[in-house]
C-alpha cells in the first residue's frame, strides 16, 4: 500500500481592531480598523492567496489527481475577502470547482468557542459549514478547530455533528514515543479519525524555509521530498499543516518559496510508494493504530502546545468570560449589526494580542501583534466590549 | 581591582536620586570583590561606608610643596572654563595674551595651596567654582592613592574625573544619570554642555542609564557609539516596608508625583484628567510636587473646572512620599524626558500600576508597566480609565510589576560596570605596553 501525504492550509484573517477609546464608549460604535483590514486583506491576496492558488491550480491541471490540497478558510478570511479582495475570493472557487481539493470545517468566526460550550461552539460549526457549502459548493466532512485546539471532548463534539474526521497537533507531550505519522481515533467517539500535525516537516516550511542560520538552508524540494519519504520508511502518513500565508508572505516571494512548491509534487511523486491525498481520502484509506488520549486541550501554538496563548492571563479570561455573557441575550436581539460585530469580536486573534507570554517567548507573537503590549491590547478589546455592553438589550 | 570614583552626593544626605545610585552601584560593586574609594565634596561623617572609603574632599590638603603644585599645575592649567579663544588675534598675540591668562590662573591656584577648601556640597549659586575647586583636590587625591580605573558621575564630577586621569594616566569612565537636554529640554546652557561634552571626549568609556540617555550622547554630544555603553539603574528596595494606610475618600486616586516643571509632563497629566473626569467622576487626581510650572497647572485646572477632583499637595518629602504611594490607586509619570526614573519602581513596589511615558529610560527595563507617548494625551487618558475601571488589568500589572521590579538588582548592574572596568583596564595596558 502507498504511503500517503496530506497538505492543508488555513487561509484566516481577523477583523483588527481600530484604536478605540474609553470615551467612545456609548457613542461610537464602529469598532474595526477598516483601512488596515482593506490593507492588509489586499496585500495578502496579492502575495499569497492569488498567486499560490494559481500555481497549486496549475500544479492540479499538471498532475491530474496526483496533487490535491485541503484548505480550511475562516469566515472572517470569506468575508472580507468578500469585501476587499473578491478575486481572491474567486480563485478558491476555482480551485473547489477542480475536484481536488477539499474545504474544511472550522469555526465560523475563527473562535475559541470550543472552550465555552457545546452549543456555542456547534453554533459556530454549522454556520461555517453553510458558508463553506454556500461559497465551495461543497458539504465538509473534515473538522478543524481554531488553532488545531484539539481534546476528547472537543472530538466527541466533532463526531456528534457528523464529521469522520478531524486534524489535530502532534504534540509531543501527548504523543511521548509515539508517531504523529498514523491514523489515530478519538479516545470517546472511536468513529471519529484523527490526522495529526507532524510539526518538525510543517514547521521546516512554515518558519525555517528562509532562515539562513538553519543548518538545512537552502530547502529545495529534492532534499524536502527525501526528508518525506524517510520518515514513511516505517509510518503511514505525514500531515503537513500550515498556515496558507506561509507562502509569499511569511516566506515572499524572493526566498525562492514559490519555486519550492512548484517543484515539490514532482519530487515526492518521484518516490514511487508515495501518493499525496487530501485528509478526508487519507483517513479513510488507512487503519487507525490506536485511540489518542487527550483529557486538556492541545492546539498548535508556541512550544507549549496548549491553549496558554488565549486563555493563559486573567485579562484574556476576563475578557473572554465578559464577551460570552452578552452571547444570549445578543441572539435574542435579533438585531443584525449586533450579532455580525459580536461574531468579529470572537476571533481568537483578539485574545492572542493579550498575550503575556510575548515578553518570554514571542518573536512569533510579535509577528502577528498590531499592539505594542497585551495591556494595550486588553484596554482596547474592553472599552469595545463596554460599548457592546451598552448596545446589548437586558 | 580597586576603583577612585568621583560624586557629588551620598545618603544620606542626597537631594537628587545621584547619591542612592551611587550607593546601590557601590554595594554591588562591593558584592563582585570591586573596592571603591568614593570621593565626594563634602561627608558627613554618617554615610554608610560598608561598601566604600569615603573621601571627604574637604578633608584634603591640595599640595603640600610648591614643587608638587607646580608639576599638577601643568597638568590641570585646563580647568579654568573661560574660553582661551579670541577672534582676529594675531600668533603673537595669542601667545601674549596666554602667558598673562596662565599667569592668573596660577594666581588663583595658589590660593589653595597648602590649604583645605570647604565644599557646600551643594547645587548653589557658586557651583561652577566648587566644582573647578573639586577637580583640583581630586589631582591631589589622584596623586595620593593608588586604583585601577576613574569613575566619575555626572557633569559636576567630570573635570574632577579628567584631572585624576591627567594626573595618574589611569583610564576614565564617565557615567551620565542625566545630560543638559533633560534638565532643560532644548535651551541648554552652554557652560553646562561644554563641561558634559569635555568629560565625554576624555573618557575611555560612558555609562549611560539607558538607550535613551545613549542616543542623547551620540547625537547631541558627538561622541562614537562605540564608546557608549547602556547599563540600566536598578533599585535597592531591601529596607523598604509595607505601608497600610486609612483611605479618607471612597473615590480611586490616580497620582503625579515629581516637580512640576516643564521635563515631567504634568501639563498632559491634567489634559487627561480632565478626559477621564468627563465620563467618570468617581476617581480623584492628586499632583504631589512643586516646581515652575505649579501656579500655571493650579490655572488650568481651575480653568477646566475640575478643582473639585483634582488636588495639589505641594512639595512632599520622606514619609509623606511613602504615604502618598500607598494612597494612590494609579501612578503616572508623564515625563516628556526622563534619562531613567525611578518613582515608578517606587509605585510599583507599593503595589501601585504604573503608567510611564515612552520617553523615559525605566520605559527600556519595564514590561508591566503601561507605556504611552508622553503628548499622547488620548492614550494616557485611556490607560487612567482602563486601570480604574477593568479589575484583570489592575491585577495583573500589580501582580507582574512586583515581580519585575524585585528582579532589578544592582547585582546585576555591577556585574555590567565591572565588564566595563575589565574592558578599559586591558585597553590602557595594550597602550602603554605598545
């Protein structure tokens, strides 16, 4: 039997903040920063999202179903690719329309919902899953949760809402000796597969690809493909998931990224024993090796590989307990605006911000961070909630 | 490795935050088997010596023999801050009108010879001669004892600094806690400058407070990044204990608490008070200080409206300080410029969240502190508010900021100013070997 690889990648952009003061509370109620959304959203389409969909486009056209690739685009990613980059929009279509390629489902907001209830959380699903059927055409039978954040339970959630398969990290300290490179099952729903992260192949790419300092730089596809097929010498599968804006963003465009992908199919269908399949043909090709045992939850972020990135300080819990009070009571609002700007708040990102971990550990916090300090971040992200507040009918 | 360091204060007898420098280096010093012989212009005799020699400068005899005087005067003839530099003189002139300008020089140095000078110690009105008069008994001094390395703090040290170099060819290293522009914005005077500046070009190596004390070297005064070196002041807070203190008002206080004058921001400190108070008036404002621009900030907020909830306590001192802090829920530092700053470490070791401004040096060392620009009016006022109003930003700057602070030992910067020792040491020694 071929040995299989799987490529996913999550295509997501939050809806920034603009700076919103306390005396704005009750009298202002546009809370995000439209420019740098519109420009950030219109330099990522054209550094990332078009030019790479052309090419994985190509490369589908090129090998017919030996390529595929797996995305997962947020809500917040659809909409204001709605809004301001419609062709990117437009070329993902392009892409569902090949055949090869499969949409995930996530949580619409790109939220932490998982961590508050089982029904906030499957609100959140099913509205992802209509956008993703209404805008792909297509019905996701593969779940992803917002930063792979993964537990049992978060799993036995999946496997109730009918999904066969999820992706999850392969955290060291979960796995101990064990593989990430194998179909595993959730410990609670067995129905459920499991397709885990194998992060040292994901993060060669992801954050090494340009380091000169890295002892492998230059990566060529050559060298990448043979680092595949050695770890499948013994195991089964190798999942590499990264986010889509690795490619001509995180690593532009002169680091040679763009050659590197173009050249990579060709390379690992050069090993005869490999073949490369999107995650919902993958786990249903293999056996699952064994239940994963996760009791708190996992996610993709910082060494750690927890959740302390959102919900490590008080603030973010303070924060987060205080937007999801008003959840209720917004629903029975009926009122548009109210719910559209509440799902924005949702987003994870707000709370990453908060983050206090960036003053120990985070070049990668800093990265993504648009504030200069997690206490700027909580005072801004709180005068917004106040104002929410006052909105929201008692 | 034995240090001759030069300053113009120690507790505890200090007016400025110099001497407690000092005295935190020295007891660091101390720890990392560095001696220092502390020269200052004028002991007590109660400074705590258990980590330094004190010298009383106004304890030395100058010189003992005209020969003596003689051989320093030819070395230290420098010190006079006249210019020598007259426009449209001729080469005879010139040598003319030195000879009759040393002449009177030596004049006036003779006036110490054989004698001790009484220093004030002070920042008086004749405080360019104390420190000409400084620089001369720090020759002698330099004479008199043996070290490895000068040390000299601040511009009012510096000629005393470069004359113990001139006189013993010892390396210098000069440690600036403030330069002109930050005593006095961008109307520097010009005596002041050129003395700093002086220092500066003639010392092996300067410390400066922060990066931001660093940059001001570099570009104001000239001087070679290379020989600039940022080594952070750290704060001794061993002796310090815990305050409780019976609130008289139920509202929160928010607090300014420096001199008012044009260098500490207080006018932005009323400007977002006067934001804060408009959605809120469950908060008071206390600027604690005195200073210039006191009588215009009393104007302005009167002319705000705002009296009701915002007070002044004058000049404060000691306990009161300490009483202050334990009274305030918020404290700002709004300095439009600020080599380092200490009152923050202050607040925050009382438990007190602090709100400094970018513009300060404490701003490179502190992460649990909230930073603004200090003109940032909008955001300074935001900060105010966010701190009385969301309970998880309180504590959580509270509960890390005690933590950070207890974290900056003088250990530490000891270790760093010793680098710096070892550094001029090797230098001086490539030097004279080659």
């Amino acid at each position: 039997m071929k040995k299989t690889i799987c490529l996913y990648f999550q295509v997501h952009q939050p809806y920034r903040l603009r700076q919103y003061r306390f005396f704005d509370i009750g009298k202002n109620h546009s809370y995000f920063d439209d420019f740098a959304n519109k420009t950030i959203m219109s330099k990522v389409a054209s550094r990332c999202y078009i030019p790479t969909n052309r090419l994985i486009l190509d490369l589908i056209r090129e090998y017919g179903g030996a390529f595929q690739v797996a995305f997962s685009v947020s809500g917040m990613a659809i909409e204001q690719m709605e809004q301001y980059a419609p062709q990117a929009l437009d070329s993902f279509k392009e892409l569902a329309a090949t055949g090869h390629v499969e949409f995930l489902a996530e949580t619409y907001s790109h939220s932490l919902s998982s961590l508050i209830s089982p029904k906030k959380f499957k609100n959140q699903v099913l509205m992802h899953k209509k956008a993703v059927e209404e805008h792909f055409g297509q019905k996701p039978k593969t779940f992803r949760n917002t930063e792979l954040i993964y537990s049992d339970t978060i799993g036995a959630l999946a496997a109730e809402m009918g999904f066969a398969t999820m992706l999850a990290e392969g955290a060291r300290h979960i796995l101990g000796w064990k593989s990430p490179n194998y179909l595993y099952v959730n410990a609670l729903s067995p129905k459920l597969q499991l397709l885990l992260r194998n992060f040292r192949l994901s993060d060669d790419i992801a954050f090494r690809f340009s380091d000169r300092e890295w002892g492998d730089w230059p990566l060529t596809a050559e060298k990448y493909a043979g680092w595949i097929a050695g770890a499948l010498e013994k195991d089964e599968m190798v999942n590499i998931f990264m986010d889509y804006e690795s490619f001509g963003e995180h690593q532009p465009a002169e680091t040679g990224i763009f050659d590197f992908l173009k050249a990579l199919p060709g390379m690992i269908l050069n090993h005869t024993n490999l073949e490369i399949l999107t995650p919902a043909q993958a786990a249903a090709k293999h056996q699952p090796i064994a239940p994963l045992h996760v009791p708190y939850a996992i996610s993709w972020a910082d060494e750690e590989r927890d959740i302390s990135a959102w919900q490590g300080n008080e603030m973010q819990q303070e924060a987060f307990n205080n937007l999801y009070a008003l959840e209720d009571r917004i629903k029975k609002s009926g009122d548009m605006d109210l719910q559209r700007d509440f799902r924005r708040l949702q987003t994870s990102d707000h709370f990453y911000y908060m983050c206090t971990k960036l003053f120990s550990d985070g070049d990668v916090h800093k990265y993504f961070n648009p504030y200069s300090s997690p206490y700027d971040a909580f005072i801004n992200y709180m005068n917004v909630l106040s104002d929410l507040t006052l909105r929201t009918p008692k | 490795m034995k240090i001759l360091m030069f300053g113009w204060e120690f507790p505890p007898h200090i007016s400025g935050g110099l001497g407690t420098a000092c005295d935190g280096l020295t007891k660091g010093l101390a720890k990392h088997q560095v001696e220092v012989l502390f020269v200052m212009p004028s002991a007590s005799g109660d400074e705590d010596q258990s980590a330094v020699q004190i010298i009383n400068a106004s304890d030395v005899v100058a010189f003992q023999t005209k020969e003596e005087a003689h051989t320093l005067f030819e070395k230290v003839q420098f010190l006079q801050v006249t210019s020598n530099l007259i426009p449209y003189l001729g080469p005879d002139e010139y040598t003319e009108q030195m000879d009759l300008h040393r002449q009177e020089e030596w004049n006036t140095f003779k006036i110490s010879f054989g004698n001790k000078y009484k220093f004030s110690g002070k920042y008086g009105t004749n405080l360019m001669e104390e420190v000409m008069r400084y620089a001369l008994v720090a020759s002698a001094i330099a004479r008199q004892h043996t070290f490895d390395v000068i040390h000299a703090h601040d511009w009012l040290t510096n000629m005393a600094g470069i004359a113990a170099k001139r006189v013993s060819g010892k390396p210098l290293v000069i440690h600036v806690h403030a330069t002109e522009y930050d005593r006095t914005g961008e109307d520097v005077n010009q005596q002041v400058y050129d003395l700093e500046r002086r220092g500066m070009e003639a010392a092996d190596r300067i410390i400066a407070v922060s990066d931001l004390t660093r940059n001001t070297i570099i570009n104001k005064y000239h001087i070679h990044p290379d020989k600039v070196v940022t080594v952070h002041n750290a704060v001794d807070f061993s002796t310090v204990e815990d305050r409780h203190v019976v609130r008289g008002v139920p509202e929160k206080i928010v607090t300014f608490l420096g001199r008012i004058t044009y260098q500490k921001g207080p006018e932005y400190f009323i400007e977002a008070a006067y934001k804060v108070l408009q959605k809120t008036k469950d908060v008071r404002f206390v600027m604690a200080g005195s200073g210039d621009m006191f009588h215009r900030s009393i104007r302005r907020v009167a002319k705000l409206g705002i009296s009701s909830h915002f007070h002044f306590t004058g000049f404060l001192r000691g306990e009161d300080v300490k009483n202050m802090f334990a009274h305030s829920d918020v404290y700002v530092m709004p300095s439009v410029s600020e080599p380092f700053g200490i009152s923050p470490l202050e607040a925050m070791r009382a438990g007190v969240p602090a709100i400094i401004s970018k513009q300060s040096g404490v701003a490179e060392v502190l992460n649990h502190a909230i930073k603004v620009d200090f003109w940032d009016v909008n955001a300074l006022a935001d900060a105010m508010y966010g701190l009385l109003t969301y309970n998880a930003l309180r504590s959580m700057t509270v509960k890390h900021g005690l933590e950070e602070v207890n974290a900056l030992k003088w250990d530490h910067a000891a270790a760093k100013v010793k680098d710096i020792y070892r550094a001029v040491l090797e230098e001086s020694l490539k030097n004279t070997n080659v």
